[in-house]
C-alpha cells in the first residue's frame, strides 16, 4: 500500500494513461463515475483486488461490480441473455449493474464474485472512467472509493479524506453527477431487483414490459450473510486447526506443512487473494474435511475468518 499521500491525477488524456498503467501494475485508483467514484483495481488480479478490501476495511468479501469500457470485452465474461441486451441497449452507458451468470473461461478474480458463479457488471458513462477503461483494457473491479461503513464518495476530495495514503493515485475528474450507487438487477433467472439507485424499478419495468421482483433489502447483492450462504465446499471444513487429524485435507498459513498454504509468511493480503481459489482446489480434491490453520483475526484476517465460518456452518437438510 501507498504509505504517502496519493497522487492526484489530471482529467487529461495524460492522467488517463496514468491511471490505467497504475492499475495494470496491481495497485490502486480511484475515479469517478456518474454515480460516486469508485476504488479501481485489476479485476483479474488476485492481490490488487484484495487490497481494494484491506484499503476499504471491508469487513467481508463481499461481490464487488466490474467495470468495463465496451459491451464486447463485457461479454466475454457473462453469460448474455435477452434481457441483458434490452437492458445494456436502452441504459449502458449509466447507472445500471447487471448481474450475471460467469463464464467458466472468465480470469476475473475469485474474491471478485465472493466465490459465487455469477458477476456483478456494468457500463460508467461518466466520460473520465470511459477513458480510463479504454486505456486499461480490461475489467476493474471498483466498489465506492471510501472507508466501510462511510458516506460515499461523490469528489475527489470526500476520497482523499476517507482513504488518504490507502489509494495509490485518484484521478480528479470534478463531482459526480447521479452522486447515489448504481441500480443492481439480477438476471440469473427472472429478473430481480437487488438495489434501487439512478434507474427506477418503474422505468425498468416498462423497458422490460414486465415487473421484477424485487428484494427489499438493499444490500442483498452484498450482504456477506445471504451471498456467503450460496458457497460451501462439498468436504466439511475444521477451523483454527493446530494439528492435523488423519485424512484431511490441509490449508495452511504460516511456516506449517498443508497441501495448500495461503500465505507462508502470514500475508494476510496474500492469504486473502488465495482464500476462494484455494478452497476450490482442495475441494476438488475430493476429501471429507478441510483443516484450516488459525487465522489471526484482525485487519483482512476479518474478512477471511468470515468467509471461513460461513464455509464450516452447519448444512441444511
């Protein structure tokens, strides 16, 4: 992380090459959208995107929203449907996030889907994120750029006073227009609302000529409590393992023999990078019990126990 204060970027052509070399070297950028700036890592980087959490104290992994600067490159990584094109057609660029069924190829990174099989993705149209997109070329996974549990962002100053030297550079490209989150719809099945925001439930059900349904709880594309509840490996998994017990499978942290280690040198952004791709592989493995070596429970080890005690929670049925 960033130990001084972040560089402030130019809306030029100049800040705009900038911005998206910082990103392609793993670390991390704010920018604004029409709806509040977000907190930009690689998507398909393990390590930046973990840092977009330790840099944000998010207390979980939650799914974060990919940004992309195209519909083509977008697809690449979702399963399209005819509802998403009305969709994309009638409101991208802007304030609207589909989520998606993730291709199987897709590299974007584990932590950012939570472990799940889908992708939260949309189109900015704010013309400074377009930019930045475009010279990148890829996907950037970028939640609001503000610390957990703080007003969003809608300037670059609100970042500067949230973040500070957590955020490797922000890009200044003025307030942000829409200044709430974009409208999340789910469209892995019938379509669903996940969030209000900039685009009404109204003029999304006249564009679809159909009503969606809707979950009243606004944080149902986030909430660690529902989305976590979705994955659990098929072994079962034994926490704060100090010894190994006769045919488990191992993942390990720090100096200790495992079939898995998430961080040898106790890297907690490391271990979180690691965490969901690691417990596919061990999964695979094909094992009834998967041992996991004590985290400690402070900075990004929160988030890491929480997903772990939702991996070892009693199964239903």
């Amino acid at each position: 992380m960033n130990t001084s204060s972040p560089d402030l970027l130019p809306d030029t052509n100049a800040g705009h090459a900038t911005a998206a070399g910082i990103l392609r070297s793993g670390r991390l950028v704010a920018f604004p959208t029409e709806t509040v700036y977000g907190l930009g890592a690689d998507a398909c980087d393990d390590r930046a995107v973990a840092r977009i959490f330790e840099a944000k104290g998010r207390p979980s992994f939650n799914p974060l929203i990919v940004h992309f600067a195209n519909l083509d490159t977008l697809k690449q990584h979702v399963h399209w449907t005819p509802e998403a094109e009305l969709l994309a057609q009638t409101y991208w660029p802007g304030p609207l996030t589909l989520v998606l069924r993730k291709q199987a190829d897709s590299p974007i990174s584990e932590l950012v889907s939570a472990g799940l099989d889908t992708i939260a993705v949309r189109l900015p149209a704010h013309d400074s994120a377009r930019a930045i997109l475009r010279s990148f070329g890829g996907g950037v996974a970028a939640p609001s750029a503000n610390r957990s549990g703080q007003i969003s962002p809608t300037s670059a100053q609100h970042v500067v006073a949230s973040l500070g030297a957590r955020v490797d550079a922000i890009l200044d490209g003025g307030p942000c227009k829409v200044g709430v989150e974009s409208t999340i719809v789910g469209l892995t099945d019938k379509p669903i609302l996940l969030r209000p925001g900039g685009i009404t439930e109204q003029e999304l059900a006249e564009t679809l000529g159909r009503h969606l349904a809707v979950r009243h709880k606004a944080e149902a594309i986030s909430a660690p409590g529902q989305l976590m509840s979705h994955y659990a490996p098929k072994a079962l998994v034994r926490l704060n393992a100090t010894e190994w017990e006769p045919g488990e499978i191992r993942l390990g942290f720090g100096e200790v023999d495992c079939d898995l280690n998430l961080s040898r040198t106790e890297d907690l952004v490391e271990a979180a990078a690691h965490l969901f791709d690691y417990l596919h592989r061990l999964d695979a493995m094909g094992g009834g019990t998967i041992a996991v070596s004590p985290i400690p429970h402070e900075g990004l080890g929160i988030a890491i126990n929480d997903r772990l005690s939702r991996a070892a929670a009693p199964r239903e049925g």
